[in-house]
C-alpha cells in the first residue's frame, strides 16, 4: 500500500481535535510485511502488535518529531506539515521495517477526542528495508498534507 491518511485523522482536524503547531507527534516503526487499513486502523492501539519490538536500537512507542512547520502550498491547493527527520541505528542486530506510522501522542478520549493517539498517516517503505548493525535507518522529508 501506497502513503495513506485514515479517514478519522481528517474527521478529527475538521473537529478541530487536532493542534499541528503544539501537539506531540511520534513516529513508530512497524514490522516487515506490515500493510496499513486507513479503515480500520485509528489510533496507536490498532497497529501496536505490529510495530517493531524494543531491541537493536528501536524503542517500542518510537521517536518524538521536532521542527513541525506548517504552511499553505498555493502551487499545489493544499496544506502541508513538515516535521525534521527521524532516525535509528542498528546496533546489536538488524533493523527490518516496511514502513513508518505518525501519530499524535496528544490526543485522547478523554478530552472529547475521537481517537487516543490518533494515527496521522502510514509512510510505506516500498518493501522491506534492512539497516545492518551500526547502519541507519532515516525517515527523510517527513510530511502531511490535506488537500
């Protein structure tokens, strides 16, 4: 499966559950054959069982997201977020991911949102992709955007 964004994270900004500017956005890393339910698959509680275990570098619950920049892209009649880059490095064993989820570490049920930890999208990696020890793997160029 190609890029995605589940149905519900679209529902959530139009709610205005979601706050791009100040909320915690995380990155996981999910295992190898791994495919993404934009139906299905609303909040870190979904797809938990397939993200990669805590070893060879990764931690379990992932990698918070620094420099979010949010802007309109006229050119292409949308918004885009941006977040820096994320990166892990093997050590003690190999890293195999298929791809890459974001989620917003700041939403919850509790304060009237739909979704705890709501998933923001799925990153597809184009196959398996395999960081030998002391090799990184970088999620470059991380973005969002709603057209």
């Amino acid at each position: 499966m190609a890029n995605a964004v589940p149905n519900s994270y679209k529902v959530m900004l139009q709610k205005g559950q979601i706050a791009g500017l100040t909320d915690t956005f995380k990155i996981i890393l999910m295992q190898a054959g791994f495919v993404f339910n934009n139906d299905t698959h609303h909040a870190y509680a979904d797809v938990l069982a397939s993200e990669l275990s805590t070893g060879n570098g990764y931690t379990a619950g992932g990698a918070t997201l620094s420099g979010v920049v949010i802007a309109v892209n006229n050119t292409d009649d949308r918004s885009d977020m941006t977040w820096n880059n994320a990166q892990w490095t093997a050590t003690g064993g190999n890293l195999a991911t298929s791809g890459a989820i974001i989620y917003n570490d700041s939403t919850s049920t509790g304060v009237g949102d739909d979704y705890t930890d709501a998933i923001v999208s799925y990153k597809a990696a184009g196959g398996t992709i395999t960081a030998a020890d002391g090799t990184p793997i970088t999620v470059s160029t991380i973005k969002e955007t709603i057209s």
